[in-house]
C-alpha cells in the first residue's frame, strides 16, 4: 500500500494497492499460468477513523461515501496501451513493466489523522486486510532564495535542525532570529551544530519571524508543519 503525496498542496489523498502474484505477474504473459491471479481482483476501501470522504476509484466514479468496496485490480501494462487509460503510478519495484493497481481518491477538506482498512481476497474464500494510516498533513511551504529570505515559522517550537529537515533544493548556512528580551540576534549555523557556544539560537518558536541563508546560486523550498 502506497499513500501517494499530493504535491500541489491540494485536499485530496490517494491510497493505492499494488500486487503482482507469486511467480512475479500482473497479467501472465503468453504461455504463462498465474496460479495466484491477482489481476481483476475485488479491493475493499474502508475509511475507518478521521475526516474523508472517497470520490473516485480506479474502477469508475462512484457515490461519495466512506467506503469503496470490491474496486477491480486493473493491468498497468493493458491500462497504459488502453485509448481511454485510468491514472496509474509507479511500480513499488523497479523494472516491473506489469503490475497490478487499484486506487481511490479521498477527499480531506480538513487535515489530520485518517485510517484507512484496505481489504483482498485470502485463502479460503476469507480476506487479508492492511490499516494505512492516510492522513493528510496541514503545512505550508515557504520559497527560499537566495541569499536572504525572511520567513515565519509556522509550526511548533522545533530545535532549527529538526526544522530544516524540511528544506529541500537548498542548503541552508544560517538562521538569525530577535530576541526582544535580550535585544539580541540570535544565530543557528548548521555547519557548527557540533561546536560548543557557535548556536544561540535553541528553538524555533510559532509566529515568529527569521532570517534564512542558503547557499546559492539556485533557490529551495521549506516545507514548515502547522502549529496545531
């Protein structure tokens, strides 16, 4: 199971169920048997727990609601050559030409945890199920240029390393932040984290302003976590 990213930011999240059988197949190729078919295969969706709706499968629109059931695995490869082909995504293993999907659209107007119960087909006519936890984060991304870009940060009181797991693009070389109390800059440099009294600045705090540095000559981004 794969929770795809939604890049642009958008409300929407996309649980997708990928399967190839034992023997490595989607759909066989010629002259092969599959003695564990799973192409066509029925897929259960069950929003369990959290805000979402499902508004679309791979099989077809469908009437909102919190559960999409027996949603048919279709062949990547007969999908791709199709006239009218269905979104698909990559493979989970590299060089897999074929491989089986089924995927439904959730829609998650507000952020948060979301569960998702996925169901197949066992042995004996039972079902194997997967709990995926879906949910969508609330962030915002934040430009970076180069050199300087002031910037809010918007989650909570984070040390400036764990924060700048979040910068992409970029390396950052510097963060300075005012303290009104002490009427002071205060200065994080990534490249002296390790060197006793280099960093004065400990935590960045909620709503509160910095001055980024990167190194140039391009841009970055930083993905900053909501504060709730």
């Amino acid at each position: 199971m794969v929770i795809e990213p939604q890049l642009d930011g958008s409300q929407f999240v996309t649980v997708v169920f990928h399967a190839l059988d034992r023997d490595g197949f989607c759909q066989p190729p010629p002259g092969a048997v599959s003695l564990h078919p799973v192409l066509n295969m029925p897929v259960d969706f069950i929003i369990e727990a959290g805000d979402g709706i499902i508004i679309e499968t791979s099989s077809g629109g469908i009437a909102p609601g919190r559960q999409a059931t027996g949603v048919r695995t279709f062949s990547t490869a007969a999908n791709a050559a199709a006239g009218s082909p269905v979104r698909s995504f990559p493979p989970l293993r590299d060089g897999v030409t074929d491989e089986c999907q089924a995927w439904v659209r959730i829609s998650q107007s507000i952020p948060g945890p979301l569960r998702v119960l996925v169901l197949a087909p066992g042995d004996g006519g039972g079902q194997v199920g997967w709990v995926v936890e879906a949910g969508r984060d609330a962030s915002t991304t934040v430009p970076l240029q180069f050199r300087w870009t002031l910037v809010t940060w918007t989650g909570p009181a984070t040390t400036p390393a764990q924060a700048l797991e979040g910068v992409s693009g970029a390396q950052v070389t510097a963060i300075y932040g005012w303290e009104a109390a002490s009427q002071a800059w205060l200065a994080y440099f990534p490249a002296g984290a390790n060197v006793p009294g280099a960093n004065t600045l400990t935590s960045l705090e909620p709503g509160k302003a910095y001055w980024v540095a990167i190194a140039g000559p391009g841009g970055g981004s930083w993905r900053m976590p909501s504060a709730r």
